[in-house]
C-alpha cells in the first residue's frame, strides 16, 4: 500500500500540479566499472556481465536523452581501480559520446587477469570529478549526476557525507542512483539530500525502467528554487543561440566534427585538435574535408552535427525543430478520460449517410464529426501562450 502511493505522488503525468523544469539540462553519467560489474548476474538473461548490460543501456540512454531534450548536454565518467576516468566532457552530440561508449566496452572486455580486475568503486571520486566539471555550467540550467552502480561497497578517500555533500548543496547539483545489486546507504542519503531518485533494479525491465526516467527533466526542487539557505538562487538570462544554414559546394572544405562525425568515419582526413588549447565545450574535436555542413551564423565556420557548439566562437548552433521539441515538457498534454470508441460512434451517428438537424434540413455525415464530445478531467487552467518574442 506505501508503494502503491509512493507511486501515484511521484506520477507527475497523472498531476494536476504545474511544474517547472529546466529547459537546458547538464547531466553527467557516472557508470562503474570496477570488479562488481565483471560478475555474470542470473537477473540480467542472458547470463551476461553487469559491466556489458551498464554500457549497453548507458548507449540506449544517450539516444533518449537527446531525444527529449536536445538542447542538453550529457558526459559520462568511469569508475574504476579505486578511481574515476574522465570518458567524454559535457558535449551536445550524442555520435560523440556513443562511439566513446563503444571504444570503452570493447577495451574492458578484452581485458584479461585475475577477479580482482577492475579494481575497487569509488562514489566519491566519481561525483567530484562530474562536480568539478559541472561547477562550470551555466547556471540557468540544471546540474545532475546520474549513478549507475554494481558495487555493494565504496572505496572512498575521504567522507562524502562531511566534505563532498556540503559542495553539492553549494553548487545545486542533483545526484540520483540506480543499482543493480543492492541499496547502498550512501547512494540514498545523497539523493535523499540533494533532492534526487535512488533505485534497486530487479530485473532487465525494472533497470531499463529505471535508466530511461532520468531523461525525462525532473520538476525544480527547493534546493534549485532556492528556498533552502544552502543553495543560490535560480537566475534567470536570455541565452545566446544560433541558427544555422546548411551550405554545400563541389570543392571539399574544412568541418569541424564533434568526435566522431559522419565525415570521420568514412575515411576522410581528420586532424584532432589538441585538447590541452580548447575548453570543455571545444575538446575532443576533429577537423576534416566535407562537401557539406552548418555553417555558424557568428563566424561562418562550418560543423557536421546539430545540435552542437561552433568550434570557433562557441556559439550553440541548433535547429528550430529543437526548440519546439524542448517545450514539450513545459506544457504536456492534459490527463484525459477514454472514451469507448463504439459509445462515440453511437452518439455522433458517424457513417450514416444523412443526419436530419432540428429545422428539417438534411446535411451530410461531416456534422458528426464536429460534434464529437471531448471529455477532459483535467483540473489544470487554461494553458498559456507562448510568444516568439521571448526566444532569443
């Protein structure tokens, strides 16, 4: 019966509550890696290692994270040896972090040795390590951590509760975590703390289930709002965004690829640039020949994916349909009853030929059609307009 509540609190598609989400997300994937993941978990059929089912859903996630939410960015961090690794930095394109996913796979899954291969996880170097990076992010958007785990211990160098919770609070970060084997304290105080969701997965489903929630923007807590004294306040600023023109010639010229672009993977010549001269945003880049691309509204150089930053002057290059697709969540479709499709049929009398009106008059059967009853037991206000003078 608590679950059974717990459960219809948390519906916030069945809500009649107005939320407020973040249109502009900044999420770091922390997956572990260590010699838990290496084990063979009966619960995940085929009998597969946990470290293969991580990477595997992590790729799966990428997809849907951009996919509702395409002007967000994604990392992801990996954890092992008593360490954290830095696999790919905040970025826009989901090619990038995909084909990262893919190299890191293959490169564990190959590596031979003992059982203790792997090392031991470590949840606080993991979370310092996407903290320092989200420390930077803008802070109009959202800061979150989403953990998967397979350990049933952690190997930390310090205290997480007394020196890295404090920091979280103080830089807005949301940390959530999804297990794979059993609860962990730690995991559920922070999320508990920093305002996130903590899982036990049970099977293949209920981790799918579990993974695929966090792509959906979760409502601003009191820590974002800035009701808790710990926390700064959300600000509010216009964001600079560029729209870019598709341009194409005979003569093939430089596009810069976001690690791992359509141009790079046919064989053409690509330059990596060197990641110590460029930021977060411009790391991990290549430079190749391509007939065509996007060229930058600011600085007219040219990129092969959208959305993306420009590699020249950081400007986030993104299509109008990319916007729209970001409102979706700010205004969703209203709860509604089903009806029963032969009660509408019946009442609206579809498929006869004549209906006769109250005056005598004979029409066609088009009036049913438009007399079709809509039945809503929404208990939301009318929902508001936006205008296009508030986009920039």
């Amino acid at each position: 019966r608590q679950r059974r509540h717990r459960l219809a609190a948390t519906d916030l598609a069945r809500s009649s509550k107005r939320l407020v989400r973040h249109m502009l997300r900044h999420v770091y994937l922390v997956l572990d890696c260590s010699q838990w993941s290496r084990e063979k978990d009966p619960a995940l059929p085929p009998a597969r290692m946990r470290l293969e089912t991580t990477l595997n859903l992590a790729s799966d996630f990428i997809n849907e994270y951009y996919d509702q939410n395409p002007l967000g960015h994604l990392g992801v961090v990996l954890c092992k040896d008593g360490e954290a690794e830095m696999l790919t930095t905040l970025g826009g394109s989901p090619k990038k972090h995909k084909l990262a996913l893919g190299a890191a796979l293959v490169t564990e899954m190959t590596k031979g040795g003992g059982p203790s291969v792997g090392g031991e996880f470590s949840l606080q170097n993991g979370i310092e390590v996407a903290g320092r990076s989200l420390g930077y992010a803008p802070r109009y958007g959202s800061r979150e951590i989403i953990v998967i785990t397979s350990a049933l211990a952690t190997c930390d160098p310090g205290d997480i509760l007394g020196e890295t919770l404090p920091r979280l609070l103080h830089s807005g970060i949301r940390v959530s975590t999804v297990s794979l084997q059993a609860e962990l304290h730690i995991c559920t105080k922070l999320a508990e703390a920093t305002g996130g969701l903590a899982g036990v997965c049970m099977d293949t489903r209920h981790l799918r289930d579990l993974v695929m929630g966090h792509a959906v923007p979760p409502p601003i807590n009191s820590l974002e709002n800035g009701t808790d004294d710990t926390a700064p306040k959300m600000i509010c600023e216009f964001v600079t965004m560029g729209f870019p023109s598709r341009e194409g010639g005979d003569v093939p010229t430089l596009v810069h690829n976001t690690g791992g672009g359509a141009n790079a993977k046919n064989g053409s010549v690509a330059f990596a640039i060197n990641p110590a001269a460029a930021d977060d945003r411009r790391s991990n880049r290549l430079i190749s020949f391509a007939r065509t691309g996007y060229a930058c509204p600011r600085c007219r150089s040219r990129c092969s994916d959208l959305p993306s930053d420009c590699a020249v002057c950081g400007l986030r290059l993104i299509l109008a349909p990319h916007l729209a697709r970001t409102f979706h969540h700010l205004f969703p479709v209203r709860p509604f009853m089903e009806l029963d499709e032969a009660e509408v049929v019946g009442s609206a009398d579809i498929g006869t030929n004549e209906i006769t009106g109250s005056n005598g008059e004979h029409t066609n059967g088009k009036k049913g059609l438009e007399a079709l009853p809509v039945q809503s037991s929404s208990a939301f206000t009318p929902t508001s307009t936006v205008s296009s003078s508030n986009v920039t």
